[in-house]
C-alpha cells in the first residue's frame, strides 16, 4: 500500500472568470513508504499547488488523495496537519522568533499532546533536544536558551526541518526550502536533510529548482509542466542522469504535450 496515493486530482483556479487557471488537470502519483521525490518544473507548473492539494490548503475539484490508506481528500488543512511535517521556503516561517531553541522545539515536540501546568521545558525534555541539536552540526545545542530570531537563516531552516521531522511525519513536505540560503548553507541545510530523512526513514516530496540538487538527492525524480507531470524517473536511471539530459527531457515532453 501506498504512503501517499492521489488519483485523478484536478484544481482550478477563479472558475468562470477570465482569470481562469487550470493549475492541477488529472493528475496521479503513488508515493511509497521512505520514497524521497524530488520536484521540478518551471514556474506555474504546479509544484507548490501540487503540495497545497496534499497539505489540504486547497481542495480539489475532482479525484482523491489518500495519506496512508485514509481518505483525507475533504479534511480540512489544520486536522491533516498532524499527519504532516512541512518547511518552507522563508525561514522566518516554521519557528517563532521570540521564543528559546529549546522552546520551539517543545512546541513541535507536544504537537497533538494534552498540555498540561507543569513547567514549560522538563530536564529530560532538555536533554532529548541536546541530543537532536547535535545531529545538525551547528552548535546549536549550546545555545538551546538563545533566542530563534537571533540565528541566521540557515540556521533557523535547519531547526525549522528539525521541529518538522521530530513527530515523525507520514509525509514530509519541503516546499524550496533552501532557495532563500546562500549555496553554502543551502547545501549545509541539504545534507541535513538528507540524514534526517534517512535516519528516520520518512515519505518525502521536495520541491527544487536547482537540477542538480534533484538529481542528487531521493531515489525518485518527478518533472511538471502545466499541472501534468510529464517525466518520473528513479533508481539507477535517475542516478545516472545529466542536467543536460534533463534539460532535454524537459524540452521533449514539453514539446508533446503541446502536440496533444
């Protein structure tokens, strides 16, 4: 059984206005437990819609999307959001600023739990989110009463990808989160994102506009183009492609769906 199915999924937007988008047109993808997707395509093509159908921000017009065997096509975004973990590409987005590191994460950490009266941090809770911190690489385990707004963006994606993955989502969802990051800590942030993927072996969809980083990273690649996706590859066959090849294919399979 799939992790993720979505069946038929069309979303159009300002219907019956000159304004009309057909954004999503009857698409299907099968997402397998532990599959990591990266996501290409140019602008409009979908990708961040494609994202809102599954997070629930949207509904669509037509077919069903299915989060591991449940049918959450009609669940409102804030009871579908237990299920999922998701970054963004701002990184002021997922933390708040004026509360501690350790804070923020008890915040993601009690996501779903019966909050008590009881002090805000425990000393065990204190010692699980050291433990976590260590894994980013950044220091930032030393510094769990310091403030978020005072660490860098790249630091704050890193944490926000942390918060995001602690309860073990169904689905992960990164929506460009390191475009907004110089290269550097981009790929700092990406190699984090590896690990904690791996580590806990979570469902992932990655949006990207940089092609190799979507050669690189997952086991699957798709590419959309006009609320189609128009390529999905994996396995070897993705590991071995070229950013030229890419370029190509996307060249090909735009050109047909033109002739359709």
């Amino acid at each position: 059984m799939s992790m993720l199915s979505i069946k038929n999924v069309s979303k159009t937007f300002n219907i019956g206005t000159v304004n009309e988008k057909k954004a999503i047109i009857n698409l299907s993808l099968e997402v397998e437990e532990g599959d990591f997707i990266t996501v290409i395509g140019g602008n409009g093509a979908g990708k961040s819609t494609l994202l809102n159908l599954i997070a629930g921000v949207y509904l669509p017009e037509e077919g069903t999307i299915e989060l591991d065997g449940k049918n959450v096509t009609r669940l409102k975004e804030h009871k579908r959001a237990k299920y999922l973990g998701r970054v963004f590409q701002d990184p002021m987005t997922g933390t708040a600023a004026n509360m501690e590191i350790q804070e923020n994460l008890a915040l993601a950490y009690r996501r779903g739990k019966i909050r008590g009266l009881s002090w805000g941090v425990t000393h065990r809770e204190k010692v699980e989110y050291k433990s976590q911190l260590k894994i980013l690489g950044l220091g930032l385990e030393d510094r769990m009463t310091a403030k978020v707004g005072l660490l860098s963006g790249g630091q704050r994606q890193a944490l926000t990808l942390l918060m995001a993955t602690m309860k073990k989502p169904k689905v992960l969802l990164l929506d460009e989160h390191t475009a907004a990051l110089d290269p550097k800590t981009a790929e700092k942030v990406l190699s984090v994102t590896e690990e904690l993927t791996s580590m806990n072996n979570l469902t992932t969809i990655m949006i990207t506009h940089n092609m190799k980083d979507a050669i690189r990273y997952g086991n699957r690649l798709i590419m959309m183009n006009e609320g189609n996706i128009i390529y999905d590859v994996k396995g070897e066959e993705k590991k071995n492609l070229t950013v030229a090849q890419l370029l190509e294919k996307f060249k090909i399979e735009s050109d047909k769906m033109l002739m359709i």
